[in-house]
C-alpha cells in the first residue's frame, strides 16, 4: 500500500466521525446532501488539476511559461463562469437545476479527459541533421536523453552551451553545442489538443453552474441570523477538502504512475457519484434553491423548446466559445477584466439606488473589501497547481523515509531503499514513494485535521460574543499564507547537493498556507451569502468566485515568472530552477504579509460594517 494512501486512511476515519456528528446532531439535514455532492465535485476538480501541469509539461511538453498561461486560463474561466451559472440560477432556473445541470456537464467533461492523444515529441537540429529526444515515463520515473546512432545520451547545461554525457569520440556531433548552434523543435497532435481543451471547456461550464449555486444552497439552509451558518461552511468546506485529499492522493498517484488517463478518467467517476448523490438526496433540500416563479420556464422559447431546454441547449453551444477563449490567454485577460468592471459597476449600482438604509450599504461595502482581500489571498494560494507543483517535481527530495524500516512488523520504504537495505518484503507492506502531484493532498489533508477545531472555535468565540471580525480573520489568513512561504525562502540553506529541499519544508508551506485558508475562505462564503442582499446573494457569490479568476489569471503569470529552461518536459539545470522559485516565493511571502498587516490594521476602523446585531 501506498504510504500517503494509508496515512489518509487514518485522517479521514479519525476526522470525520467527528464531523458527521456535528453535522447530523447540529445541523440541518440537507446539508449532508451538500456535502456529498460538493465532496465528489471537487474530487474531480482537484484530481484534474493535480495532474494537469505535469500533463501540460510533459505530455504537450508544453514550456513553463506556456503550461502556466493555459492552466491560468483554464482555472480562471473555472472561476469566471459562475457569473453566468449564477445569474441563469437567480432569474431562472433555479439553483437545484443548475446544480444538477453543470454536474452532467463536468462528468462529460471529465470523461474526455480520460482520451490523451499522441504524446508531442522533440526534435534536435544540429548543422543540418536532426536527432530524435527521447522522452519516457512521468515525474520522477522520467527519463530524456538524446538519441544519436542508435544510443540514448544523458544531457546537461553548460555555460554557453548543452553538454552531451558519454558521447563517443567518433560521434557525428560534438559533445558540446554551443548556444545558438543547435534548434529544438516541437511535433504535437493536434487532434489530442483540441479533445484536450474542449474537454476543459465543457468542466468550465459545468464548475460555472455548479460552483456558485451549491455554496447558496447551503446558505439557504439556514435563516438569517442562525448561529450555526459559520460552523455549518466550514464543516461543508471539510466535505471540499476531504474530496480535494483523496483527488490528490488517488488521481495523482494513479497519474504519474499508471498513466495520465487513468489520474483524469478517476476524477470523472467521482463527478459521476457526486451527481448521483445530489439527485437522489433532493428531498432532504426542503424545497430549497428551486425556481423562482417569474422565471417561467415552461414558457416557449426557441421554436418547441421552452425557456429551461433552450437555456440548457444554448449553454451547451456556448462551450465552443470557451474552447475558442480557453486557447488565448490575452482574450481571458480582456474579458476577465471586463467582466470585473461590470461587476463593480453593478454592484456600486446596488449599493448607490438598490439599498434601503445605511446598514444595508456598510454591509454591501464590508462584502467588497472581502472579496478584495480573497483576490490577493488565492493569488498567493493557487501556486499550488503550478509553481509549487513543479518545485515539489523539480526541487524537493520526496522521501518521506530515509531508510527503509520496520514499524510493528510492517516494513516501509520505498522500492529502492529496499533493494539497498536488502529487503524483500513478502506479504502486506507500505511503500513509501509520494509523487509530486501527491503533495498537493497536504493542504487539503491539513484541513481534515483543522477544520473540525477551527469549525469548534468559532462557535466556541460566537456564543461568547468573541468571535473576530471578518476583516482581522482576512488579515490573519493573507499573513499565514505570506508566511508560508517565507518558511521555504528561510530554509534555502537546508538544500542538499542535487538542489532538492527537505519535504518537511513544503509540508509546513502548506500548514501556514492552510490555516490561512480557514482564516479566509470558508468565512468568506458564509460572509458573502449573510452581508449581500438576498435579490442578488448568487450574483454576489459568482463574484466572490470572479475574485479567484483574477487571481488564477495573475498566479498563472506569476507561475511562468518561476519557470526555467526544460527539454523533454525535465528542467535542465535544478540549481537555476530553485533559486528562480525561492526569488519569486520571497517575493510572493513578503507581499502577502505586508497587505495581511494592512487588513489587520483596517479591520479596526470598519469592524462595526457587519451590523450582526442588527441582522439578528
């Protein structure tokens, strides 16, 4: 058995006993549904997004630069479309149906990915004569070298040049090339690429009306006032993250070692279950997020089609236009900007002419200025799926056990320290190999364990009357996150000899950076669906998502900033890789504790924007 498997074992069983009694004792019973559905959602999601840079990089062998362009522009459409799922849902259809709807688009969607198409190849041209780089395997079991004569050769950089390893003498090219001597070239099946993005295209879609409308569903669960709405989010957002651990732990091992469509295609059965969860648990909704009455669906439409089909049929056909937008991430950025404009425009309309009361307008502001601080927040956070990622791939010695061991009878270790110790394990033993996509289950397996405390705390806080302000919580979280990594920046010095960091380093980025989340992120759902007006509370939980599009465009660029050089999907030179990650993670930790500081100290002057009482 796999080491992290077995330790997620334990954590989901000593984790979740307890949540599921909070839930079922505490809460109401709808939002087990919720949880489920949104647990298998993000099962897909997230088993997807582990993979997807490693995918991009060493299937497409796309460039840094590249990968982290069309992966920015795939999470931020993933965070922009809400907008549109959440409109269609208010006036509508209802956020039940568009539930349902944008579940069925994702399980078509993720099953696509599961087709992976020619892996691209790479050519070498030196004075005329082309030779083939040879490319095999995935993460850490991936071998490239250059073929010529027949015999596969080592490669390395050197100063001004690319050093050939072992060539011999008599070899038709020299064992250096000089920069600028030599050509690399791509070949790419196009046919795969365009299955490639017409498979995000349609999850786009579908996590755009799936995304907003379940948060609001939950929301609904609870009147205005409830104590319980802050505990019952983040219990549900336990529900995200058990679904993201297990997507990371599974989809991501079954990547890298199996093969890719076996990591993709795992992640469109969760999305399957996740529907199937969510249709049949209907009745324990209460009647919540139906339709509303104006939106009269079975009025005609399109010819024979009423107004529900016709929205459906005409969401469907508008998933050519994100595979068309998806390819060009200089579009995204105009139309993410302009939907951004809209959005503040509209929402400066609310609070100017739509608000009755001055009480009504500080609680509309106090939702901005949130939104604001999650901007910065998952700008910081997602590097993650990128510039992490490949820093844990490219700069992170991955061994969990220095040796193999014995621990109650059970040996562990991986293959290799086995084989060094001797060892031939007969029967049941714990293989301690983590791939680089696995450690992406770190910060969803910290918020196993923390969430159920942080859940407890703030209900222990709000029944006493302690409970910070939303504001001072943001600010608390933009500093753990900054701080997180500023821990790796600190240890540079801790690097051994091939440029790789301890794990235990990046096990700690992802602590800081997921109790910052708990400060953060389920607070501002339950936030956004309790300050906004209750005609527009889904408008405004599409545009607390629209934040996280911003910050997926921009994290996205920053991730091409923490590139390098790579040939065959492997980077060419570790140590050059690492210093340009911890420039740009130093960067990345001191902003984001400097702007943390500035909430921290704003939180003082607005704190009485809430109106709890009043809401109460």
């Amino acid at each position: 058995m796999n080491i992290v498997i077995a330790i997620g074992l334990i954590i989901t069983l000593v984790t979740g006993v307890p949540v599921l009694m909070q839930i079922l004792k505490n809460h109401p019973r709808g939002l087990i549904i919720l949880f489920f559905a949104e647990m298998w959602e993000r099962f897909s999601y997230y088993g997807m997004r582990g993979i997807l840079i490693f995918f991009l990089t060493q299937h497409f062998l796309f460039n840094d630069a590249q990968a982290g362009s069309a992966y920015g522009s795939y999470t931020s459409l993933v965070y922009l479309l809400p907008l549109l799922g959440g409109m269609m849902a208010d006036r509508f259809i209802g956020t039940r149906k568009a539930v349902a709807f944008g579940a069925l688009l994702l399980v078509a969607g993720h099953g696509m990915m599961a087709f992976e198409g020619r892996p691209a190849t790479e050519t070498l041209t030196y004075q005329g004569a082309t030779y083939e780089i040879s490319a095999e395997g995935r993460g850490a079991a991936r071998d490239v070298g250059l073929m010529v004569n027949g015999q596969k050769y080592a490669f390395a950089p050197v100063e001004n040049g690319l050093a050939i390893q072992n060539l011999p003498q008599d070899a038709p090219i020299p064992a250096v090339l000089p920069t600028g001597d030599y050509k690399i070239d791509v070949t790419r099946d196009m046919a795969g690429i365009n299955v490639f993005y017409l498979a995000i295209a349609l999850i786009i879609m579908g996590v755009g009306y799936l995304k907003p409308n379940i948060s609001t569903i939950v929301g609904q669960l609870y009147p205005d006032g409830d104590p319980r709405r802050d505990s019952g989010f983040t219990l549900y957002y336990y529900g995200i993250n058990l679904g993201a651990f297990w997507a990371a732990v599974l989809c991501g091992y079954l990547g890298q070692t199996v093969g890719w469509w076996a990591g993709f295609g795992l992640a469109g059965v969760g999305m399957a279950l996740g529907w199937v969860v969510f249709v049949v648990g209907k009745p324990l909704l209460q009647g919540k997020g139906e339709p509303p009455a104006e939106g009269n669906l079975k009025k005609p439409f399109l010819g024979p089609l009423n107004r529900e089909w016709s929205i459906y049929l005409l969401s469907i056909l508008g998933v050519g236009v994100v595979w068309f937008m998806v390819q060009r991430n200089a579009l995204v950025g105009w139309v993410l900007g302009a939907a951004t404009l809209a959005s503040l425009a509209f929402i400066a309309y609310i609070i100017v002419k739509v608000c009755e009361n001055r009480i009504q307008r500080e609680r509309m502001m106090l939702a901005v200025v949130l939104i604001i601080g999650s901007v910065v927040f998952f700008t910081l956070f997602e590097q993650a799926g990128t510039s992490l990622n490949l820093f844990a791939d490219r700069n992170v010695d991955l061994s969990l056990t220095p040796t193999a061991v014995q621990f109650l009878g059970v040996t562990i270790g991986t293959p290799a320290q086995l084989a060094a110790a001797g060892i031939t394990p007969s029967g049941f033993w714990i293989d301690a190999t983590v791939t680089a996509a696995q450690t992406q289950s770190f910060n969803a397996g910290f918020i196993l364990i923390f969430a159920p405390i942080m859940a407890a705390l703030w209900a222990f806080l709000g029944k006493r009357n302690m409970d910070p302000n939303p504001v001072l919580k943001f600010g608390l979280g933009l500093l753990q996150v900054g701080l997180g990594f500023m821990i790796v920046v600190w240890g540079a010095g801790m690097a051994d000899s091939a440029f790789q960091m301890p794990i235990l380093l990046l096990g700690l980025l992802y602590m800081f950076h997921t109790l910052g989340e708990l400060f953060l992120s389920p607070v501002g759902l339950s936030e956004i669906t309790k300050l906004s007006l209750a005609k527009v509370v889904s408008f405004m939980m599409a545009v607390w998502f629209l934040a996280s599009s911003i910050a997926q465009y921009v994290g996205g660029w920053i991730a091409g900033l923490a590139g390098t050089e790579t040939v065959g999907g492997q980077v060419l030179d570790p140590g050059a890789a690492l210093r340009t990650s911890l420039q740009v993670f130093e960067m990345l930790g001191l902003w984001g504790m400097g702007i943390g500081v500035g909430f921290v100290v704003l939180s003082f002057f607005i704190k009485g924007w809430s109106h709890e009482k009043a809401a109460h």
